[in-house]
C-alpha cells in the first residue's frame, strides 16, 4: 500500500478563528466508537466555542473497519515515523503535527473498567494538573510501564470513558470533553472538583501462556483481585489454566483484566497521593 493510500487525521475546528488553542482527539483506536461518538455530540450540541477547538478524528479508516488498528497499535508507536511502512506509524507522526503544542484530550474506551480513568505522563505537570480537575476518581501515571502512548509526547489527558460500545462510555465522554473545554476556557462554566486518587504503573504483567493453545482466553485465565485496590504480599491474585499465581510483593492492579489485552493482564503499581499535592510530591512537580 503507498503512503497516498491512507487517509489523513480527520480535523474540524471551531471557535472564533482557525488557530488551534486546545484539541479533542478521538479514534486512535478504531474499536472505541465511543470516542467518535461524544465528539459527534459536542459538535453537534450547538456550542459556541470561545476559543478555537480542534476535533480530531485520529485514525478514519481503523474507525470505519471498526478495528484496533490495521498494521500495529497506533497508541503504542507514537512519535511515528512518515516514511514508516505501517499507517499508524504514518499516521502518529501526522497527529503529533496536527496536535502542536496545545493541550489536548484523547478518548478511549476500556474492557476492564467501568468507572473513568485519566492517564497522563508525570514529565508533563500540566497535564497531571488538567488530569486532577476532571470528572474523574482515578489518575494513573503510566510512564514507567507505557512507551509510545501519546501523552508521552505533549500536554495530553488521555481518558479511559468507559467501557468499549456503551452508551455510558459516550455520555462520559461528552462530559469530559465539555469539562476540559471548560477547564481551558473554550467553553463557560465551572468544572465541579473530583478529588481524585493518584496511581503510578510500574510495570506490565506478562500473562503466562495457557497449556492449553486453543483454549478460550476466558476459560483459561481467571483475575482474582480488583483494580486499584492494594494487593497484599502472599495474595494468590490470579490463576491460570487453574495455577494460582501468587503475589511476590504487593501492588496495585491498574487496568487488568482477564482478556482486555492479547499479552499482559495489565500493569501493577502504587498509590502515587490521595491529593494533587501528595502526587506532586512524590513526583518531584514544581
Ligand atoms: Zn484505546
């Protein structure tokens, strides 16, 4: 496939002029319509933007075939690369152009989550500070444990809506890209204090391979703890084709799940504060 083969992020931009001040993405996975959706619904809500928003759909054609991505995981490949052979190598590199330096908001969508999570990098304080006003009970620093996520690579909250196809992963998403928009003046009105808990990811957790190939993920593995709540040292927190996998040292899980990921059951980490503050602290944040 040539490079004039791929279709180009989607960009719309409102407000009162052309020159970008914040950015909503949505699509960079193309199995999450949830995020397409709530920017239909913003754009669509008659706003009067007063500064200029962009609205970027990330990845068209992944959103049209309703897959993850077509050649290799576009969240896990930023700062791409134009002369790379996968589009979404291609394609990370055109949405870090189009994203510049403003602040931006990127909507996913989980299967192992119910409840909404921002993601952020701790080496960009801004973000972690617009992460710590939204809508949200659960920050998650994932720099140790993530290469390659957009917002290892600008002012960017990536937010976890909900879980993937639900109308309530769209309703939330609305609601956080309102809140941000709010938070960076684009849109009136006041943004209510979440007073979220702050995580950190230390590290991903390998699922061991089943004995048995063929088996079906969800016979196979069985996740025995829930997320974000403190795993003791001894803890038989999983098992596998029945063997209990027993935690060495404690953690918390962040983002597990039976079958959510191919590879990993997710991340294990720690409580970085129960307050901005405390999180700041424990980061070293001016
Ligand atoms: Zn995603």
């Amino acid at each position: 496939m040539s490079m004039s083969d791929t279709r180009s992020p989607d960009v719309r931009t409102r407000g009162p002029d052309d020159d970008p001040a914040v950015t909503v993405v949505a699509g960079v996975h193309g199995d999450e319509p949830s995020g397409v959706h709530a920017v239909e619904r913003v754009l669509d809500a008659g706003h009067e933007f007063q500064r200029p928003v962009q609205f970027v759909i990330a990845h068209p054609e992944a959103v049209d075939a309703d897959q993850r991505y077509l050649d290799v995981d576009m969240n896990r490949v930023f700062p791409g690369d134009r002369d790379s052979d996968d589009r979404e190598r291609r394609l990370a590199a055109e949405l870090l152009d189009v994203v510049g330096e403003t602040p931006t908001l990127s909507l996913h969508a989980t299967h192992s989550q119910v409840d909404p999570i921002a993601l952020v990098s701790r080496e960009f304080p801004r973000a972690v500070e617009t992460a710590a006003r939204l809508p949200t009970p659960t920050v998650v620093d994932t720099t140790d444990a993530v290469d390659g996520a957009l917002n290892r690579f600008g002012d960017v909250v990536t937010v976890e809506t909900g879980q993937q196809r639900t109308e309530a992963a769209t309703e939330s998403g609305v609601l956080f890209i309102e809140a941000f928009l709010r938070l960076h003046d684009a849109l009136p009105g006041v943004v209510n204090d979440a007073a979220p808990t702050f995580y950190q990811e230390d590290s991903a957790v390998e699922k061991p391979a089943s004995a048995s190939p063929h088996a079906t993920c969800s016979d196979v593995y069985e996740l025995k703890v829930k997320n974000f709540e403190q795993v003791p040292t001894g803890t038989v927190w999983a098992t596998v084709d029945g063997e209990e996998l027993v935690a060495e040292e404690a953690f918390v899980p962040i983002l597990m799940s039976e079958c959510g990921y191919q590879d990993i059951f997710g991340y294990k980490g720690h409580i970085a504060g129960e307050t901005l503050s405390e999180a700041r602290e424990h980061w070293g944040l001016e």
